[in-house]
C-alpha cells in the first residue's frame, strides 16, 4: 500500500508541513470553527459516534446529545442498572452500553 501525506500550510508564517497517515485519523475526529480555524469540537470516536467533546457544551466535558457521560457512568458505578439508566436519559440500551464503556476506558471517575 502506497504511504499517503498531507501538506500543512500556515499561511500567516508561510510554513509548511508535512504529515503522515496518522494525521489524517487526528482530521477525522476534530471540527474547525469555520471563521477562526482553532477546533471547535472533538469526536474521540469519530464523526459518526456518539460522543462529544465541546467547550461551548458542558465546558468541554464528554457529551451525548448534550448529557454528560460523567453523569450516567456516575449512576452505573453507583449500581444502577442500564436498564434505569436508559429510561432515565430516553436513550437505547445500545447507546448507553457503548456510552459506559467509553466512559470506562476514557475517564477517570470515582463511584
């Protein structure tokens, strides 16, 4: 398989940059503000996923449909079952199973 790069230009120094495949999985996942440039929103998961992370939204914390998952993983550790959680957010048990294990994986919460 052919090696792919990406071309970087920072039209304010004139620099540029040349990256690898790596940065094209990093491009995938983040959201640039249209009129600034800065990223504005990231999606650990990808695009496609359910979680989250924008700093206008819960102030940057991991979010489902503007939930945080600190919330709902919060109710898990404490012993509630997915089944209550579910109901509590209206979400399905598929998206809350895969919303407590990225919680499980990715943060660091204390039951």
């Amino acid at each position: 398989m052919k090696p792919e790069y990406w071309i970087c230009y920072v039209p304010s120094s004139g620099q540029g940059i040349l990256l690898g495949n790596e940065a094209k999985s990093f491009f995938d996942r983040v959201e640039f503000d249209k009129c600034e440039g800065y990223i504005s929103r990231i999606y650990p998961e990808g695009k496609d996923k359910l979680i989250v992370i924008d700093p206008e939204v819960k102030f940057g914390t991991p979010t489902f449909k503007g939930i945080p998952i600190e919330a709902m993983f919060s109710q898990y550790k404490s012993g509630e079952p997915v089944e209550i959680i579910t109901s509590d957010f209206s979400i399905s048990v598929d998206e809350t199973i895969r919303i407590l294990n990225f919680a499980n994986d990715n943060l660091n919460i204390a039951a």
